[in-house]
C-alpha cells in the first residue's frame, strides 16, 4: 500500500482522474476507482450552472478543445451520490463553482457535510457563457478565502496557466488553500477548413499534449521561486512517463483526462501500470 495521500486523502498512486465529462456519473467514477485511479474528482458541481449553451468536445490532431462548463445534475443529486462515496470510504475529490463567492461558500459546506473529503475549486472554466473573468489574485483570494471560513476540509485552487500565475498561488494560499491543481484549460481555437469559422463557434478550453510542456514550465518555476503547497500537475498526460516528468519539476501527484477520452478505462490502466514502473526507481533514474 503507497503511503501517498494528497489533500488528506491517502492515494494508491499519484494518477487521478481530473474533473470533466468522464466523471459526471456515479457509475463512471466507481469504475475509475476500481481500474487503479489514485483518487478521482468529480466534474464540477454548480448551483446553477449555464443551460443553453452547445456543450460539444472537438479533437484536434495534438488535443482536443471542448466548450463544455459545468455539471447539469442538480446539487440534491450530487449530494446524494458523495454520501454513497463518503460511505464506501472512496478516494472522490468535489469540484465546485458558483457565481459568487459567498454562494460557493454554501455549497462548499453543503458538500462538506456529506462527508466528502476534499474540494477542488473549478473557479478557472473559461467556457462559461459571458467568458472568464478576468482571473485576478483577488478573485482567487475573494472565492477561496470564502470557502475556507465555511469549511475545514482540504481544498485545492485549480488556476490556468498564464500571466499573473504567481500572484494568483500566492492569493490562494493567503486565504487558506491546502494546494493548487495547475493546470486548467487554456484559451484555443480551431478554424473549419469548409467555412473558413471558428469550430465550436469560438474561442474555448484546450487541453491534451499541447499544453503539456507549458505546466511543466509554470511548475518548476514555482518550485525554483520557494513555493512549497501541494501541486496537483495536469496537462498532457498520456503516459507513465508523462506522470514521471510531473513529479520530476515538483507536482506531487497528477491528473489525466484528455488521454481518457479514448479507450478511457484501457488508457487509465496503461497509464497507471507505467508510472507504476518508472516510479519504482529513485527520482534519479526518472531523468
């Protein structure tokens, strides 16, 4: 058994599932669990999330870009199925937004009270109707610090790589972050060959091996500048050797889910069975 645990919660490896539409079911994440995930997070659980909009996924040759938001299962279900989670002693990290602070706050504690054992703030989707906001320190600070008064669970700031990331750790962490996931999607576009448009119809969240080399940038430099939180590193996983170079510039565990849109419990398996390998050896032997 790994003496691996990340946000209070014991791990058996350090590849979890990252939160998107593969983790919108019980079902699914169940199953995730049971084919070897270290932990999983659910897709993020909104009080009112966007209804109308063309929610679509668009592989790319290197990627995949997707105007996807938030979950459309009412907060009463999600409670109901973290109590079964929380019961069972299973591995399941929420993901939550809301439209302002305070009512993330009451969320956050309606999901506490389930006995869920860890939160993932989602505050970075950039895929909301109106655009992301500008993604300030002091939006950071306002959402997380809000949570922290109204929970004692563990709680990650997920943030988008980019400018202002530093400032935006350091906001997190003043209002009480137990760690941060780095990285969210980050603004891409497609153009139709047929029409000459912008596929999905705008600009939306890109994910998958592009991004990769970006996060493990953004994350070395933050050990290299003395900051010391938990990192949760995601962007680009598809290999145990993707998961090794992570844990190489400073993430303590990782997450993957773009790879997992194919062949999605193979691909995790795979996945896990290589860092299983690699990470067998000293650090050392990794580079």
């Amino acid at each position: 058994m790994s003496d691996l645990s990340i946000l209070g919660i014991p791990v058996a490896n350090p590849v979890l599932v990252g939160s998107g539409l593969l983790t919108d079911q019980e079902r699914n994440i169940r199953k995730l669990i049971a084919k070897g995930a270290g932990a999983v997070v659910t897709k993020t659980i909104h009080p009112s999330p966007p209804m109308g909009l063309d929610e679509r996924i668009l592989r790319l040759p290197v990627g995949m870009l997707n105007s996807t938001t938030y979950s459309k299962r009412s907060v009463g279900h999600w409670l109901e199925v973290l109590r079964s989670f929380a019961a069972d002693g299973l591995p399941v990290i929420a993901s939550v937004h809301a439209d302002t602070p305070a009512e993330l706050g009451l969320l956050a504690a309606q999901v506490q009270s389930t006995g869920c054992r860890a939160l993932e703030l989602g505050i970075s989707c950039l895929n909301e109707e109106s655009g992301l906001p500008e993604d300030t320190p002091e939006r950071v600070h306002a959402y997380a610090a809000e949570v922290r008064a109204r929970v004692s669970v563990p709680i990650s700031v997920k943030l988008a790589i980019g400018e202002g990331l530093e400032d935006r750790v350091r906001a997190a962490i003043d209002a009480g972050a137990d760690a941060v996931t780095i990285s969210d999607t980050i603004s891409g576009a497609a153009v139709a060959p047929e029409s000459g448009e912008l596929e999905l119809g705008g600009v939306f969240g890109y994910s998958g091996p592009g991004i990769k080399p970006l996060v493990l940038a953004a994350i070395w430099r933050l050990r290299r500048r003395g900051f010391t939180l938990p990192v949760m590193g995601c962007g680009g996983i598809a290999s145990g050797r993707d998961v090794a170079d992570y844990l190489r510039v400073g993430a303590d565990v990782t997450q993957v889910y773009t790879a997992l849109h194919t062949d999605m419990y193979a691909t995790l398996d795979r996945i896990v069975d290589e860092t299983a390998q690699l990470t067998a050896a000293p650090m050392e032997a990794l580079q």
